[in-house]
C-alpha cells in the first residue's frame, strides 16, 4: 500500500475525529491562516482604493521598514514596551501561583454545594466586559463619590484624585486583572486536580503524610505538565496587553500614560489619530515574530529539562 493509500485509510480509521475537530479547523483556517497574507501592509503606505481591499493593499506603495520605526523612533518606544512586558511579568507569575493555589483550597472543601458556590463567584467576573470592569472600578475610585474616598473622609483623611495620580496604578491594574482572570484558570487547575488518582492520596495517607505533604509531593507534581503548557502559551502572548484593561480602566486619563501606555493602546491612539493602517499592522507583526521567539525559546528550554512537558 502506497503513501496515499496509508493516508486515506488513516482518515478513514479517525473520521469521527476529524469530524469533531472541522468547525474548530476551519474557524483557524478562515480568522487565523488566510489573514496572515495581510502582513504584506505592515511594509506598505496603504491607501483605501475603490476597488476593494485587494486593489488596496496591491496599489499601495511600498515603504519597507518605514512602519516599524513608529515604535521605536519615538520617546514612548521604552515606556511601552516596558509597561507591556513588567505588566505580563506579573500577570503570569502571580496569575500562576494564586490559581494553582486557589485551585487547591477548592478541592479541598469537603462541603460540595459551598464549593460549587465558591467556584461560581471566582469564576463570574471573567465574563464581564472590560467596560463594566472600567464603570466598577470608578465606583471604587471616583474623587467626588468613590467608595474608597467616603471611607477614608470618615476617617477624616483627604480625597484622592485616584485617575491623577499614576502612584497606585501599577498595582490597581495588577489586582484587577488577577480578580478578572484567576477564577478562570484556577478551574482549569481544579479540572486536573479532580483528574488525580485517589488512590496516591490514600497510599500517601497510609504513610502519614499530611495535608502539606500531600499537596507538596502528589498535587504540584501532578499538575507541573499543565502549568508548564500554560505558561509557555503565555510567554508566547508577553508583547500583547489585554487592552480593554489598560483602556477601559484607566479611563484613558492622559496623567497616567506613564504606567498604563501599552503597545496596543499606544498603536489604537496613533491608528486612531493618522489612520495609518500600515502601522497598526507593522505593531501586531511585530507582537507576533517576538512572541513565536519566545515560546519556541522557552518550549527548548522546558525540552532540556523535561521532554513531556513540553508543547512540542
């Protein structure tokens, strides 16, 4: 039997498979690998034709690396690279440990419809929009009626212009982006937690290990192949910034550009000021090549250590 032969027989063998994963193929093939051709306006001055899209990005001049050097050619190039790279920093290192952890207290609640409960309210404001999160957030930080500035003018202390004052703003984005996210992941953790053999627990038990014991030498072990794979996925999207985050809850106060300027927000603000397309795409091309960098580094890592542990 030729290759051919193999081949078909194979899809034959798995067509229940392939069936499964088409709508997921074809929504990659259409949104993820026919786009990619657009890179072409990231070295382009596009110009919007009458003739359509297509006629646009073939009629448009070429400008090379003329793009690119809106990043880096201005005084904004450090501080939003810098904001977007130390933001992703901590997300992923403290998003890491606090789902991993809250993923473990979760299985541990021996009261089932309490966990259920728990699990709900963590999980909930995944699903809000930025924009509610942004609205939810000023209730909180407003000068004149914010809830934080009621509570401390009865302790007699003075208002503070929280949407002024770039200070607090590193940790506000911080907290906020880890109450938004690490319901979310802390069930993918409880997911994989529930998916551990009982019987190493009762094995580990017998032996008189305790609780800490237990998490420290069966639980964390258990669950390092996941956190290594998303981790790694992570690394991939550290040039990127959530940007209804960085937008929406800041309110885009100009006073606090110093420690909420990203990449995606810098790149909106200019889109939106030049209508310069050609930029836009050079930015998010520019996210892409470092992000692949990165995770393929760090999937070659992880391989040295651990070859099942990586993504590839």
């Amino acid at each position: 039997m030729g290759a051919f032969g193999r081949f078909f027989k194979d899809i034959n063998k798995n067509k229940a498979m392939l069936v499964m994963v088409l709508p997921a193929t074809l929504w990659f093939i259409l949104f993820s690998y026919l786009p990619m051709a657009g890179m072409v306006i990231a070295f382009k001055e596009y110009r919007y034709s009458r003739d359509g899209f297509l006629a646009s990005i073939i009629e448009s001049k070429w400008v090379g690396l003329q793009n690119f050097k809106f990043l880096f050619s201005t005084n904004d190039a450090y501080i939003i690279t810098r904001n977007t790279v130390v933001y992703n920093i901590f997300f992923i290192v403290l998003g890491l440990i606090i789902a991993v952890a809250m993923a473990i207290v979760l299985a541990e609640i021996t009261n089932k419809k309490l966990a259920k409960i728990y699990q709900t309210g963590m999980f909930l404001p995944y699903f809000l929009s930025w924009v509610i999160v942004g609205y939810f957030v000023f209730s909180f930080l407003s000068v004149d009626r914010g809830v934080v500035n009621r509570i401390a003018g009865s302790f007699g202390l003075d208002p503070v212009s929280w949407y002024s004052d770039p200070t607090y703003w590193p940790i506000i984005i911080v907290v906020v982006f880890l109450w938004k996210s690490v319901g979310y992941n802390s069930v993918i953790y409880l997911a994989a937690i529930m998916g551990i053999d009982k019987s190493l627990y009762e094995a580990a038990m017998i032996d008189g290990a305790n609780k800490w014991q237990q998490i420290r030498n069966i639980t964390i072990p258990m669950l390092t192949p996941l956190m290594t794979i998303l981790t790694l996925l992570a690394i991939g999207k550290i040039f990127y910034a959530d940007f209804g985050l960085f937008y929406q809850v800041p309110r885009d106060s100009g006073t606090l550009y110093s420690v909420t300027n990203v990449i995606d927000t810098y790149v909106y603000r200019g889109l939106k000021s030049t209508g310069e397309i050609g930029m836009s795409t050079a930015a998010g091309l520019y996210q892409s090549l470092i992000g692949f960098i990165l995770v393929i580094t760090s999937n070659g890592i992880v391989r040295k250590f651990n070859k099942d542990n990586a993504l590839f």
